[in-house]
C-alpha cells in the first residue's frame, strides 16, 4: 500500500503535485497502517516542496495534500475511511 501511493502521487499525479507545490516536488509516504479500532487507515506523509512562487503556500498546504490523497484513494476501491498526517521539508 505504500508503493501503491508513491506511484500515484509521484507519477501519476505529477502534473497536479508541481502545479501546487511547485517543478521538483516530491511526497515521501512514510507508513500507511489499517487501525482495526478505528477500522480506517492511517497514511504519514513527508512533503519536500520544489521551487515554489506562491508567498500564500502555507494555507494550500493541507487542502492539497488532502485533495491528492482522497483522489488516489479512489484507485484502491477500498471503501474504508482514511486520516493522513504530514509533515513538510523545505
């Protein structure tokens, strides 16, 4: 499932991850876990910007990770939910 979501967000969504983070970005997918509690998955993510231009950075940050994230989920068909935490390398 990690592999899984490197490709897509690396490859996959190419186009989309430079256009909001800038040419060079890159997500490291640190664990993705299924919590039987929750019955959810857990995904932890490192985001290493590129060369970006926009000084409003800090506030599409989180809605675009979560946009990437919930539109690479739809390829797993899994039906569970999912919580992601990231963390960001300038």
């Amino acid at each position: 499932m990690k592999k899984f979501f490197y490709v897509l967000l690396n490859h996959v969504f190419r186009r989309d991850l430079e256009i909001l983070y800038g040419k060079g970005a890159k997500i490291v997918v640190n664990e993705v876990k299924y919590l039987t509690n929750g019955k959810y998955y857990h995904v932890s993510l490192t985001l290493h910007l590129g060369d970006v231009e926009d000084d409003h950075i800090d506030e599409i940050i989180q809605d675009g990770l979560e946009f990437l994230i919930s539109e690479s989920w739809k390829y797993s068909g899994k039906k569970e939910k999912i919580s992601m935490i990231y963390s960001v390398d300038i």
